[in-house]
C-alpha cells in the first residue's frame, strides 16, 4: 500500500485519532531536507475526515510538531494533505517505548538500572525544558504537552531519548488542544489539577515525569483504578506512597527528589525543568548513579532481543 507517496512498512500502533506506519518513500515522495528514506506515517483515522474538531487537531499538531528543533524530540519533517487523507511524516526512532521497558521489568525479577530510569528522566526533561521556553512564530504563548507518559518516550538501540506525541499539546495560536476544562491526555499521569480542569503550566509536564520515576523505582504502577473514575480520584487526591518506604535501599536525595516532583500542590513541587534536572545531576555523584546513554542502551538490548513479556 502507498500512501502520500510513501510505501507502508508495517503498522506499529493504532490510536483513537490516528493510525501509525513504518513506511519509505517512493519516487513520488517530494522530501524535504534531511529527511531520510524511512520514517513513521501518521495518518488521520479515515472515520475522523468529516470531523472537523479532529481535523483541527491533528492539523494544529503537525503545524507545532514541524517548528520543533530539538535532539530528545522526534522530529516532524511535514504535514501533508494527500486526496482525502490528513498525514504527517515523522521520524522514525528504531527501538522501544519507555512504556515497555517499564512493563517488562515488572515481569521480571530485577530492578531497571537506576541509571538508565535517570537518563530516561533527565533527557525527558531536556526535551520539556525547550518547549516550555521556546517561542514559536505564530503561537502567543508557552507550550505545555498535557500527555507527558512513558508510552510516549522513544528509546532507541543507542541510548537516545526522544519525547513525542504533541496530540493534546496546548501551545496558543498553533494547536486547537487548548480548551479550559477539556480532559484530554492519559489519566494515570495527569497531575491533579489536569484531572479537575485547570489551567494547566510546565508544572503539569513535570509532575508526569515525577509519576514515571516513582513507578521505575517502586515497580509498580502509581495510580491505577477500577475505572477510569477511579483512576482520577486517586490522581485528585494524590498522596504517593514514600518511596522510603519501599525501597530503602535507594538514596535519601532520591527519595526526597520523587516526593517534592509529587506534592499535589503545584507551588511545592520543581517550578521548571531545570530545576528537576539540576537536582538529578546533584544526585548522580553522591550515589554514585551516573546516567548515561550506554546504560539505558543495554537495558533497550535486553528487552529487544530477551523479552519478557
């Protein structure tokens, strides 16, 4: 099959907006600079091309996406309309989510390199520290992705890190994602005040990478309900159980580090990236945790060629 002039690989994932593909370009494909052979192929679901609340969004998505320029973001070469179908090219990250690393050291009786969770987290941040400061032509204001979680983070065979999914992302001007009180993202990493609608800054972003340490190092997940309701009380109410208490065995400055990324209030939490990244690097000599991307590449190799799930 050949969509937009490119050949279709394979699907790797299917959302409720969107289709994925590995997919290569053909003659026809009118590339731009720097865009190689193989990329990923977002496409519109076929069902939404009548929607134009969905066709907005994706749209706004692709026209924030492109503008991005940074080495922990997969980059968006194009958005393209072809016949009826809505597309994006983007980059294609060889490797897994940061979501089955995590889902397959719960199967297994190890803990994830503490590292690799460090180097994960600490290029995450990079990634949300350029677009909480950036200030793209066309767009009034900061962005704030809404859906930082670990489904989202691409972790290829190298160790390289790369935030992605700018679906539900609220930059003003450039995406139509912004509306007050509108619930959109993944609920067991909301932070609370994105569960009960609020206006929602950089703090929100951080709070999810809070989530997905706590969760590295206590092997578990944090907020998991019957019931989507469920989920989002306890997401409300927050109250994460001390990681002191499960896993004694990590550093004092970690456990601390974990509990202020996860105060329900925004105003006792890091207050920008930096600051959160700042406090990981402190942490890295002291206890002897120093992450680097060879760490996280053997855990990547691990799970591609052994899994466990």
């Amino acid at each position: 099959m050949e969509l937009g002039g490119y050949e279709i690989v394979g699907k790797i994932a299917v959302g409720g907006m969107a289709e994925v593909y590995r997919a290569r370009a053909t003659g026809t494909a009118n590339k731009v600079a720097d865009e190689p052979d193989e990329v990923v192929l977002k496409r519109l679901l076929p069902a939404l091309r009548a929607e134009q609340k969905a066709i907005d969004l994706f749209v706004g998505e692709g026209k924030l996406t492109v503008k991005l320029r940074h080495p922990n973001i997969a980059r968006t070469f194009k958005l393209l309309k072809k016949g009826a179908d809505y597309l994006m090219i983007l980059e294609l990250v060889d490797g897994i989510t940061f979501e089955q690393l995590m889902v397959d050291a719960r199967h297994t009786p190890r803990w994830l390199d503490t590292g690799a969770v460090l180097h994960v987290a600490t290029e995450a941040l990079k990634a949300l520290e350029y677009v909480h400061k950036i200030k793209l032509p066309g767009g009034s204001g900061t962005i704030v992705h809404r859906d930082v979680n670990p489904a989202n983070l691409l972790l290829d065979r190298e160790g390289n890190v790369k935030l992605t999914d700018f679906g539900v992302a609220d930059a003003e001007g450039l995406t139509a994602a912004g509306e007050q009180g509108l619930l959109r993202g993944t609920i067991p990493y909301m932070a609370p005040e994105q569960v009960v609608g609020k206006t929602l800054d950089r703090r929100a972003d951080l709070y999810a990478v809070g989530i997905m340490l706590w969760e590295c190092f206590a092997g578990r997940k944090l907020y998991e309900g019957e019931s989507d309701l469920d989920t989002m009380r306890r997401v409300r109410e927050g109250g994460a159980p001390l990681l002191a208490k499960l896993r004694p065995d990590l550093p004092e400055l970690l456990h601390q580090i974990v509990r202020k990324a996860l105060f329900v209030d925004p105003r006792m939490r890091f207050q920008n990236a930096g600051e959160l990244i700042a406090a990981l690097a402190a942490l890295g000599p002291r206890a002897r945790m120093v992450p680097t991307p060879a760490t996280l590449a053997d855990e990547v190799k691990r799970v591609l060629e052994n899994p466990s799930v």
